[in-house]
C-alpha cells in the first residue's frame, strides 16, 4: 500500500503533491508522504480551502482515496464552499473523498472531557474500507480546547500521530495559531509533526496580503522564505520559486522583434531581442502607452499571440487612444491575436495580480506581454510587496520565453537614472526613456535608449513625433551643442535656411560676374592672339621675301662673273696662240 499511497508525489523521494499551484514548488515536491503536516494560521488565512483542495487533487488527479475529518464546519458546508472553486467535490463519492462530522457535542463542551480513541476506531474501519492514502483533521484545536490542561491535549495529539504512522497515511492537521487567554497552548504540535506550515493575513493600508511559509520539514529540503499566497476562484495559488532557466540559451536566441517603429528599430540595432524583459520608463503623457501599443500591434501582425494588461484604461478607451495615433488594436482584437486585460491596482494586492497575468498568459500561451504601467502597483498598501511581485512576473514570463515590456512612470522631479519606483530597471535588458522638452512655451517628447544589452544602440536624444499618421522620429538637430525641438527647431531650421538660400544668392551672383570677366579676359586673350598670329605672319612674309631677294641677288651675282670669267678667258686663250 505504501508505493499505491505515494503516487501523488515521487516514490523515492516521498512526497505528496498537493496540486496548489506554486506550495509544491516551494516545497519541492510536495508534503512528506506517510507522514504529518501541520496547517496554521489566523482566521481566513485559507487551512481549511488548503487542505480540502489538497484532497481534491489526490482523488481527482491521482484517484487516492481521501477522508476528510471536520471539527469546526459541518460536513455540508464544507462540500458546499469547496464546490465553488470548480474541484468537483459534489461529483465524488464515499469511497473516493469521505467526509466526517466530528463536530464536539454539547455534553463534550459542558463535561469538558474528550478523548480521540473512539473516533480513530471508527476511521480505522473507513480507512480499511475505502483504501484511503491521505486524510485530514480540520481544526483539531476546537476539541483540544475542551481539555483541562496541556498536559491532556499532549497526549491527544501523540495518540493520534501515533495513529497516524502505524497506518503510513499522509495527514494533514489545521489548527489556529493563537496564545490568547482562555485557550490551551498547541505551540507543541509543530515538535510533534514532521512537517509544518504557516499560513498568514495581514491587512496594510486597507491591502489585504495572504502568505505561507514553511517552518519544516524533517528529511527534506524546501524553500525557508515566506511566499505571497492568494484564493483565487480555482483555489490557492502560491508564487512559488520560478523558473530562471530560459527555454534556450541566450547565445542561441539572438531573434529580433520590431518596436512598430522603423526608425527606433534602428536606434536599437534591430530591435528587440525575442524573450527580453524591455523597460519604458517617463511621466505622464510622454507617450509610454503609445509605444506599448506600437510593440504589440506588431507582434500580432506576425500573427504572435499577445497580452495587454493595462492598470490605466479600460479596453474601449485603450483601442480609441491608440487609434488617434494609426495603432488599430480592435482588428487584432477581432482576429484572437490580442487579449486586453484592464484591472484597476487597488482592486487587489499586487500578489493578486501577478496570479490573474500568469493564468492569462498560462492560458492563452501568449508570446508577448505589455503591463502599462508597471508602477500603478506602487500604491499604499501594495509598496512593500510590489518590486517582488514585479520581479518574479518578469523573469517569469522570459523563462517561458515570452518577450515582456513593461512600462513605469517615474516622477517629474526625478531623473531616469535615479532608477523607476519599483527599482526594476536592472531586470530590463532595453531600456527607453521618454522625456518632455520645454522649450518657449511649448513641449516637446524626446526619445533615448538608456541601455540594451547584447547591442549597438544610438546614443542619441531623438524627437518623438505622434500624428494621425502614426509615430514619427525626427532626425537630430543640434544648435550651439543643444539638441532642438519643435517651434524651435523649426525656427532654427527656418533661419539655416535663408541663410543657406542667402549664401547661395551670393555664390551664384559671384559665379556669374566670374565667368564675365572670364568672358572678357576670353575675349582679350583672343583679340592678343589674332594680333600675334598677324606679326608672326608679317614676320614670316618679310623673313621669306628677303630670303627670295638675297637668292635672286646670289643667282645674279653669280651669273655675271660667270660671264666675265668667260670674256677674260677668250681673250687670254687667243694671246696665247
């Protein structure tokens, strides 16, 4: 019987799982199999809605028998109230979930005696009957209060531990942790059980927070902080320790998602990394919403299934706001691509709300998560629990490898760098801060990218543009070392333009009055050349005409001694002879 009693938790190990999202976490595994649990708590701490739910899931999920023994409800009521969280109470029978009445009769309370043998010998033949593997006492202290003395309840409670081992049966006791007058000390129980839990409620600035934390748990390890609980309409849920190991290594998932916005895509290098935690931080009305929107919109165009959880607006407010700026959030609403959830932050603690996103994203299987903003659970009442709340949502949204954006508002008098009011901007792997620049008598949004992890980004302040037509970002425009904005910019620009117009007057009246005199200089310089060219053929005309007169003057000359040479040499022949 003991492996057939172990199936709800692993055999080896021992344990019993008790099928409250985030307890078995935090226990890792479950409660001790075939063992003692104790349960306490204040009033409306959730014992009683812990252990019938634990029970539920042993009969539902793992079909272990399970008996349920009542000392402060009656049987009905408590089938009743289990019935409202959907578990199926009413639809098992005696043989898979038994209740008992074990409500103290009047003669007990007026005798003030009490003795648990006659009860454990009717349990003996049920358990026997039914094969039951787990079992619960619900408040137990109403009949140990009936005791005269500690000493008696000690015994009562041995009595049924005792009981309890011989029967391997994993039990679970509640109790209300109490020391007020009139009632007996039961700080003992906790030495007596191998395993305790306490549940608590406490209620700040009108907030109420539930928490569970266990105290021990012989022969097992567990997680020694108190963990943030809420009853939820499926029962408990728990915010267990999460998962930090992403779904993929981050050197392997380098996928990037576009911010809707062109031109940001590239101040970031690409745009955002898949399964990124990204930050959105400013005051109000510098458009953190409408970059939000922008994301989104673009997720569900690559037919990603998204989450839209808004603290600020409702869903036909937050589809109209963003419609004026060419973001349509109501086609890919109509499509089943985007979930609006709108919750307001005093509605409940911040715990609450961190359950409600995880169910959603959990149930829908969404890729991409927007909360706007982030910081609407800094409120009195919500402060102390929020950053943690804040911190496990995002990293537990990137192990389930979904990509996260989340906006926060950061008051007017402080800088970005002072941090956000949660103090998450160190979860963020990008993160853009938006500004107002003031400038005469008119503002002006500005964009910048704080960080991003694992990128080049732009270290450049840029205007951010919304208009009909979407979201623009202007270039930078730099005057004197100041980057300019709006009417500004627009009247700097303006003035470098007529400048600019002015010198390129001037440049063009000076290049014409340059190519006239080049013009005339041309023209001087042609006149120079004809005049040379006419002497160079004067010069030529008087060097060749003299060169024909000295030829005929050699020719000439020589033809006359030639002839005198003849009429000297007749004569001089004839003398001769």
């Amino acid at each position: 019987m003991l492996e057939t009693r172990t199936k709800c938790g692993d055999p080896i190990a021992g344990r019993f799982r008790t099928g409250i999202a985030g307890f078995d976490e935090l226990s890792r595994g479950g409660l001790p199999s075939g063992r003692t649990s104790l349960l306490s708590g204040g009033p409306g701490c959730g014992k009683t809605v812990f252990a019938i739910q634990t029970l539920a899931h042993a009969v539902r999920e793992h079909n272990e028998p399970g008996i349920f023994v009542t000392f402060e409800e009656s049987a009905n009521r408590i089938r009743k109230n289990a019935e409202s969280f959907g578990w199926g109470i009413c639809e098992f029978d005696d043989d898979a979930l038994f209740f008992v009445d074990a409500q103290p009769p009047q003669e007990w309370v007026q005798a003030g005696k009490f003795d648990l043998e006659g009860l454990l010998a009717a349990l003996d033949a049920r358990v026997e009957q039914m094969g039951a593997s787990c079992i619960v006492f619900d408040a137990l202290d109403i009949v140990l209060d009936l005791l005269d003395n500690p000493a008696e309840a000690r015994a009562q409670v041995h009595r049924l531990n005792a009981w309890l081992m011989q029967r391997n049966l994993t039990a679970l006791i509640t109790h209300k942790a109490r020391s007020s007058a009139g009632h007996i000390p039961l700080d003992f129980m906790e030495f007596a059980v191998d395993c305790s839990v306490h549940l608590d409620k406490i209620v700040v600035n009108n907030v109420s927070h539930r928490s569970v934390q266990i105290h021990k748990m012989r022969g097992c390890s567990f997680d020694e902080n108190p963990a943030s609980m809420v009853i939820a309409a499926d029962g408990i849920r728990v915010a267990g320790p999460y998962n930090r190991q992403p779904p993929e290594l981050a050197s392997e998932h380098i996928e990037r998602l576009g911010t809707g916005i062109e031109r940001l895509d590239h101040m970031l290098g690409g745009g955002y990394f898949r399964g990124s935690g990204v930050l959105i931080t400013g005051s109000p009305g510098t458009a953190k919403t409408t970059l939000a929107g922008a994301f989104i919109e673009a997720a569900c165009q690559r037919n990603e299934s998204s989450l839209f959880v808004s603290f600020d607006s409702r869903e036909d407010e937050l589809v109209r706001n963003l419609d004026s700026v060419g973001i349509d959030l109501r086609t890919q609403i109509d499509r089943g691509l985007l979930t609006v959830m709108a919750v307001r932050a005093h509605e409940g603690s911040s715990e609450t709300h961190l359950l409600a996103i995880q169910s959603a994203m959990t149930s829908l299987n969404t890729r991409n998560l927007v909360v706007d903003p982030i910081s609407a659970l800094v409120r009195p009442g919500n402060a102390p629990y929020a950053h943690g709340a804040a911190e496990r949502l995002v990293d537990w949204a990137k192990s389930r490898g979904a990509t996260v954006l989340i906006t926060s508002l950061i008051v007017k008098d402080k800088t970005a760098m002072e941090g956000t009011p949660l103090q998450i901007s160190t979860m963020a792997d990008s993160w853009l801060h938006l500004d107002f620049a003031e400038h005469s008598g008119e503002r002006n949004r500005g964009i910048s990218v704080l960080k991003s992890r694992g990128t080049g980004h732009s270290n450049q302040v840029r205007e951010l543009i919304l208009s009909d037509d979407g979201i623009g970002l202007a270039d930078v425009f730099t005057a004197d070392g100041e980057v300019l904005m709006g009417a500004m910019r627009y009247q700097k620009e303006r003035a470098r333009q007529a400048e600019l117009e002015k010198r390129a007057v001037e440049t063009r009246t000076r290049q014409r009055q340059v190519e006239a005199e080049l013009r005339n200089l041309e023209a001087s310089r042609n006149a120079v050349d004809a005049e040379l060219e006419a002497l160079r053929l004067e010069r030529d005309s008087i060097e060749a005409t003299k060169e024909h007169e000295d030829h005929i003057d050699s020719t000439t000359r020589a033809g006359i001694g030639s002839i005198r040479d003849k009429d000297s040499g007749a004569g001089r022949d004839t003398d001769d002879d």
